[in-house]
C-alpha cells in the first residue's frame, strides 16, 4: 500500500515538474525579448547616465538638464504639449465615443466604419500630407489666402493638431468599447426614473467607463511624451521636444550621457504615470473584493 502511495506521489511530483519546466519553457520566450528589448536597454541608459566623459561616476549629466535653460525650456514644452494633446485627443475621442454609442443615425454609422482609417495610414506620409495642406502655401493657404493662413507648421498649433489626429481613432477605439460594455439595462432604468442626459452621464456612464479613461490616458502620455517624428517634421527648432532633443544630443552633439539622462527622465515620468495607472487599479481590485 505504502509503495503505492510513494508511486502516486513519485508521478504526482514528476508531472508538475514537467509542467512547471513547461511553463518556464512558455514564458522563456517572452522574458528573453523583454530583457534585450527594454530591461537591457535601461539598465545601460541609467548607468551611461551617470558616467562622464571619462567613464566616472558623476551626475554632470542631470546638473545639465536641470540646469540647463534651453533644456528646461524643452521639458516645459514637452510637458505642455503632452498635457493639452491628452487632454484634447481625450475630450474629443470621449465625445465621439458617446455620439457613436448612443446615436442610431445614418451619420453615426458612417462615421463608426471610418473612423479608425488613420491607424492604417503611415505616420511619415500623414505628417507629409499635413505639410502639405497647412504650410505657408499649401492647399489652404491657396484657398484663404496666404496673408490669411495662421501659423501652423513648426508652431505648437501644428504638433498639437497632428497629435489630436494620430491619437483619436486608438482612443475613441478604447473608450467606445467601454461605453459598449455597459449594460442598456442600466441606461433605460435611469431614463425611466427622470434621470436627465447630465445626471445619466455624471452618475452612471462616467463611473463605468473611468477605468478605460484611465488606461487610454496612461497610453497616451507614454506615446506622446517621446513621441519623435512629428515633433521633428513639424515642431519649432527651438525649444524642442525631449525626443528630438535626445537625438540631437546623441547624434549629432555626440554627447551620450545628456542624451542618457534624458532618456532617463522621461522614463521616470512615464514610469509616475504607470505608479499611478497601477495604484488606482489595485485600490479599485481592493474595493470590488470587499
């Protein structure tokens, strides 16, 4: 009986090693691309950041970013542009999402079958194409006129305006997904109640699809805040975005440890907002469980 008890136990053991050597073969894959794509990279960026020209230890390199004026005037840029294009693409996206979700019109229909096209579209030709359209005498200006035709390219109106355009279709993807999510049960028992359109937003749809607002948010900082090209195309040359600025610095000043510690800071700040995405998600996992 006893050597029957040990074989089970002997086969019970054998088969979760070998799911366990499974699981590590399954996961191997994953991890391997994760440390040479993004955990080696970092860990080489912090350590380049902290060295000087003579591969000392020093922090020279953030006494420059955080000294430096014309760099601190790119991060203060690069924070207004992040915030407002947020802010705006969020709004935006969050209306449309509404509008497709609630309205039964001909329109509405059209507008849900296209409106995720610029996702398919190739960042470099969109940003060319915008060139073209609003540059000093393109097709716009060849409409109002050229002395009518505000200052659009390498100006922040620009950046703010291609930024809106790249980020709407992914945002109004994940928030119209959300607004989908909720129950219609719940809406017509509102309506039926006398809620109006403010309180049925204020106290049902918002509440329901905040977390969805939260991830959308948590990806568009992370996209915008190093984003390279349109700031490069469109922006003005000085002060600049961080990413161009990193470049710039890697580049063609040839100077690794800034362009480092550049690189270093916006990690920092991306990994803040993902502190915080992360934070709100396990406050809420607590909440729901109680």
């Amino acid at each position: 009986m006893s050597r029957e008890v040990a074989l089970k136990e002997s086969f019970v053991i054998q088969k979760k090693t070998k799911l366990a050597v499974l699981g590590i073969g399954l996961v191997m894959p994953s991890f391997l691309t994760l440390l040479v794509l993004v955990i080696y990279p970092v860990a080489l960026a912090i350590m380049e950041s902290f060295q000087n020209e003579e591969d000392a230890f020093s922090l020279e390199n953030y006494q420059y970013i955080f000294t430096e004026p014309l760099i601190l005037q790119s991060i203060q840029h690069t924070l207004v542009i992040t915030f407002i294009s947020c802010f705006l693409t969020l709004g935006l996206s969050y209306l449309l999402a509404i509008y497709l979700n609630f309205s039964n019109s001909i329109f509405s229909k059209i507008i849900n079958k296209l409106y995720f096209i610029p996702l398919f579209i190739p960042g470099v030709i969109a940003i060319y194409g915008f060139l073209n359209f609003y540059r000093d005498n393109g097709w716009v200006a060849r409409i109002i006129g050229e002395n009518n035709m505000p200052s659009i390219i390498y100006d922040m109106k620009g950046l703010l305006m291609i930024n809106v355009w790249f980020n709407i279709p992914f945002t109004t993807m994940l928030l119209l997904s959300a607004l989908q999510a909720i129950p219609r049960s719940v809406i017509e028992s509102a309506k039926d109640t006398g809620a109006s359109r403010l309180r049925l937003f204020i106290h049902f749809i918002l509440p329901l699809s905040y977390k969805t607002m939260l991830v959308a948010l948590t990806f568009l900082f992370m996209g915008l805040i190093g984003s390279f090209t349109a700031p490069f195309l469109i922006d003005r040359n000085a002060p600049q975005m961080l990413g161009v600025s990193m470049q710039q610095h890697f580049s063609v000043y040839n100077e690794i440890g800034q362009s480092s510690a550049l690189a270093v800071f916006m990690f920092v700040l991306c990994s803040i907002v993902g502190y915080v995405y992360i934070q709100n998600n396990m406050k809420k996992s607590k909440k729901d469980m109680f």
